[in-house]
C-alpha cells in the first residue's frame, strides 16, 4: 500500500509541477471521446491506450531525469544539456508514436463522415 501512496503522490507531483501534463490529460480525454464517439473496437482501444501510456511514461520519466539532471548539476554543462536533450527526445518519439496510431485508427472514421 505504501507503494501505492508513493506513487499517487508522485502523479500529484507531476501534475502541479509540469504544465505539459494539462496538455497530456486533454489529449487523453481527447482521444477517449474520439474512441466513444466513433464506437471504435477493442484492438483500436488497446493500441491508443498503448500510444497514450507510452507518452505518459516517457514524461514522467523524463520530467525526474531533469529534476536529477538540475540536482546534480545546476550549473549549466554540456553534459547536462544532452542528457536533458535525449530525455526530452524520447517524448518527442513517443508523441509522434501517439500522433501516427491516433490518425491511423481515427482518420478512416474521419472520412466516412464525409
């Protein structure tokens, strides 16, 4: 249970903490009303999900090597800056991950429409 705790304040943390996490929720809820509005099936949902987690995880990991990154080395370095910088890459490629899954299940349903 402590675990548990630990990992809700952690959640808590990221969310008063980081401005791009209203920007991930929105997105979230985004995809989830599209997903309910186009009655999209179960493997379609798995693969959001799986895009949605993916860039959560990547920003979350991303925002505590930073706060490491800023502890260890608040002066500014180069070594700081690439690590920082690859970080930052990985929710780059999981993003666009999200993106691409999102328009290959939405975009079909999209053009029905029309």
């Amino acid at each position: 249970m402590h675990s548990i705790r630990f990992a809700v304040d952690g959640c808590v943390a990221f969310f008063n903490k980081q401005p791009n996490s209203w920007i991930h929720a929105l997105s979230t809820l985004a995809v989830i009303f599209l997903g309910v509005g186009f009655d999209i099936v179960a493997i379609e949902w798995i693969l959001l999900f799986l895009a949605v987690c993916l860039v959560w995880m990547t920003e979350m990991i991303n925002s505590a090597i930073e706060e490491i990154v800023n502890w260890i080395s608040p002066e500014w370095s180069d070594k700081a800056r690439y690590i920082k910088d690859v970080s930052a890459a990985a929710v780059l490629i999981a993003a666009l991950f999200a993106l691409i899954t999102a328009m290959i299940i939405f975009v079909p349903y999209i053009l029905r429409l029309f």
